[in-house]
C-alpha cells in the first residue's frame, strides 16, 4: 500500500488535478491520497488558502465578506467547471463556508482555523467527486470520522498517540480514499490545524498509521537537489539521502519538506519518495534510514538568513561551574530558543533567529549578560546566513572540513564561525548574508564539480571577487 500526498501547485486547476488522478489510477497500490488545497495557477495568482486567510480576516473585522466569499467560490467553480463536473458540487462548497462562517468569532484563533482547512476539506471532496465520475470506487473521508485527533493548540497541532489505533482501520476500506490534509480534530471536537507544511504531517501521519510500504510526495520539483537551484545553475539531483540528512537540509532551508513533517513515517519506519506531479515518470529521491555511500561526503548544501549572533567573552570561562547555564536561563527569560552554540575555552556564541530579537530585548540581554555574568566583553553581530553542509558520508572521511573552508577562502568569503554538530553529519558556517549566495556556489562547486567545469566556475568567481 502506498500512500501519496499532493501539494498546492499540483492541485491548482482542473488540468492539474486530472494529471493526479491519472498517476493515482496508474497504481493500484495507490489507496490513500491526501490533498492540499488549490495552490498558484501561475506565479501571480493567488493561492486558496490566502483567500480564505483573508475571507476570515475580513469576516473577522467587519462580520460581512461577499466578495472574499464569492472568490473562493469562484476559484472552485472554475475547478468543477473544468472537470465536467455539475453545479451540485459548487452549492455544497458555499454551503459548507457559509457554515464555518456562522462559528463563534469571539474565538479568532478557533474561525481562522476552521476557514483555512475548508480548502484542503473541499478540495478533496471535488478529487473523490471527480474520480467518481470517472466510475472510479473513490471516497472523501473525513478527518473526524477517520479519528485523526490531535492536540488542542490552533495552528500548531500535535497529533495524538490513540490516533493511530484509529487511522489503522483505513486499511480494510474498499476503493481509493482522498484524505484532506494540514488538519485533525481536538477529543472536544473542534478543528484544529498543523503548522506549516501541515498536509505533509497528514501524509506521513496517514503512512504511519496504515503501515504503508511508501509515502509518496508530490511536488514540482523532479528531485530534491543538492543545492538551491536560485543560486546554483543546473545542481545535482539527488537520488538517495537519509532521513537524518533530510531533517538537517530542511531545518538550514531546503523547502521541500518542512522539518518536523516526516517524524511520523521516520518513527514507522517508512521510506519516503519525493516526485513530480509534472514529471511522474522521474526517478524523485528517496529518503531511507541508510544508504550506500557514493564517493561524496557532501549529499547536499542548504543556506537560510536572519540570524545574530551574541559572542560573549570571559577569561577562565571553563572554570567557572554553571556559566552557560547562567547565559541562556537569561535567554529563556526573554522566552528565546537558540539555534546554535559554538564554544572555546574562554569564549562562547549564541546563534539566534533575528526576528525574534529585536532592539529592545537586546538591550536588555546585553546588559544582564554583563551584570550577572560579569564577562569581559559581549558582542552583537546581525546579518548573519548560516550555510549547512550535509552528509553521512562525513562521519568516515577525512579533510572534509578543511575542503569546506578553503573553497570559501577561495572565494574571498570570510567566516564568521565554523560549527559541527556531535552527529558529524553536518557542518555549518556563518557568514555574512552578502555572501550567503558566494558561499554556497564555493563550496558546491568544491564538492560537485571536477575538471574542466570546476576550473571554469573558480576563474568565473575570481574574476567577480576583483
């Protein structure tokens, strides 16, 4: 049994949603199919999910939206339109958001909710229509009559353990069933969503609990590739990686995956296939526990931006009992969370997101940190990038770090810090935010180009460095 999830772009106009249905019908171990809601049709357009964001925001202000309504209508009817299907279809989507529009406002975080899943919610119902008018056995089922329960916590939802026990039963329905994603409900009965890249969670919640043999992910990207192709020309693809090297690339910026959407099918055990709706006939990349290895110690490089840095500086550091304990109980009293801590001796640095330190809790910080700790000298710096280097392959092979790092000074790109996690699988570097794009070209290059191609892109970068 496999169970197959489509994103937004997949599903954002009927043509699209024909391209599903015929890769869902070309394998019948396809059974369970869980959908987004329609995403862009083309890159000025406007997802579904914003327009209900901004139906529920002006129903929210003004308890009166017809124009916000009839665009989302409108959005569905073109779908329905376009899939021959009847008008019978439409009536029942307005039918249903008039509904969610009567709900408790009083309550913005519960309406939001409850308006935002209703486009994953009818998008389904329009996929099990459509396959049924293809005289295909296909069914909607719902998430609360499946048992998907999840905790009480709007737009942060955490799926609980008895949901599984429930989900399990799937198995033994006939036909192909369509599973709107990103949303569960709390043992109360309310809808609640997951966070972001929330219909990934339902998939990989959904292969966990049927025990599928794969979770298939449908994008549109042929692959994951080993570095952002914005900033790389033409990266690699790759075939295989684990999911411990996947969870890393996610976290420093890959945007295939949100990073906490695959723990569920990780902890199952179930691999992971990511492929293009546009494309199916790609091989996609798998994500396994463990994969051979293929003479690179570098599957993939991922960048991310907006962090600061709080180097801070006391002789004898190592010395003193409970330093560190001290310096981020400060941090937790500003209810901060860090990302890293690179350490010496008689030094230590604290990464941070940006936007989450502001001037005022920095003054704040900084001056505790000098009081409490009495330290010899702490330094703020922003406009940091952190630039991830990923692979198992490292952990076995030697001067990978040293490769790293010569193909930045290569590159005139100076190095801020320089990080390795206790795994080995990863090795980060902050560097300005300027170089954030030089950087990864370097060190792509030093790792995935050879010979003549190599040659030319490291002249190429001198040239623009003079």
């Amino acid at each position: 049994m496999k169970v197959a999830k489509f994103g937004g772009t997949s599903l954002a106009n009927a043509e699209q949603i024909r391209k599903v249905c015929d890769i869902v019908l070309a394998d019948p171990d396809r059974k369970i199919i869980v959908v987004s809601a329609p995403g862009k049709r083309d890159r000025n357009d406007t997802k579904v999910t914003d327009l209900l964001i901004a139906l529920a925001e002006r129903y929210l202000a003004e308890g009166e939206a017809e124009a916000e309504l009839a665009a989302v209508v409108e959005r569905y009817r073109e779908i329905a339109r376009g899939l021959e299907l009847s008008e019978e279809i439409v009536d029942v989507i307005e039918a249903d958001l008039r509904e969610r529009l009567k709900l408790d406002r009083s309550r913005p975080e519960m309406f939001m909710d409850a308006l935002k899943a209703s486009g994953e919610d009818n998008n389904a119902k329009v996929v099990a229509r459509y396959l049924q008018s293809k005289g295909v056995a296909a069914s909607y089922v719902n998430p609360k009559e499946a048992g998907l329960l999840v905790s009480d916590e709007h737009g942060n939802a955490q799926v609980l353990p008895e949901s599984y026990e429930y989900l399990r039963t799937l198995r033994e329905r006939e036909g192909i069933l369509i599973f709107p994603g990103f949303f569960g409900y709390s043992p109360a009965g309310e809808l609640v969503t997951f966070s972001r890249g929330g219909s990934d969670i339902t998939g990989s919640i959904l292969a966990a609990a049927v025990k599928a043999d794969l979770y298939e992910n449908f994008t549109d990207v042929d692959s994951v590739f080993s570095a952002n192709p914005n900033m790389v020309k033409n990266p690699q693809p790759i075939e295989k990686l684990t999911y411990r090297e996947m969870r890393e690339l996610s976290y420093a910026g890959f945007s295939v995956f949100h990073d906490e959407a695959l723990i569920p099918a990780f902890r199952a055990g179930i691999p992971v296939c990511i492929k293009n709706t546009n494309n199916p006939s790609a091989r996609g990349t798998m994500i396994v526990f463990e994969r051979e290895p293929n003479g690179n110690p570098v599957v993939g490089i991922a960048s991310a931006d907006g962090f600061v840095s709080i180097y801070v500086s006391k002789y004898l550091m190592n010395r003193e009992i409970g330093f560190g304990r001290r310096l981020l109980h400060i941090l937790e009293d500003e209810n901060l969370s860090y990302e890293h801590i690179p350490s010496g001796i008689d030094d230590i640095s604290v990464i941070l997101k940006e936007d989450r330190f502001d001037a005022e809790i920095e003054k704040r910080v900084v001056e505790r940190i000098r009081k409490e700790l009495a330290v010899d000298d702490v330094v703020v710096q922003r406009g940091l990038s952190m630039i991830m280097v990923v692979g198992e392959g490292m952990r076995h092979n030697v001067g990978t770090t040293a490769r790293a790092a010569g193909a930045l000074a290569r590159a005139h790109v100076n190095i801020e810090m320089i990080n390795q996690g206790s795994s080995e699988v990863s090795m980060m570097f902050g560097v300005q935010a300027v170089d954030e794009e030089k950087a990864v070209r370097a060190i792509y290059e030093e790792f995935f180009q050879s010979g003549p191609e190599k040659k030319h892109a490291l002249e190429k970068e001198t040239v623009t460095n003079r």
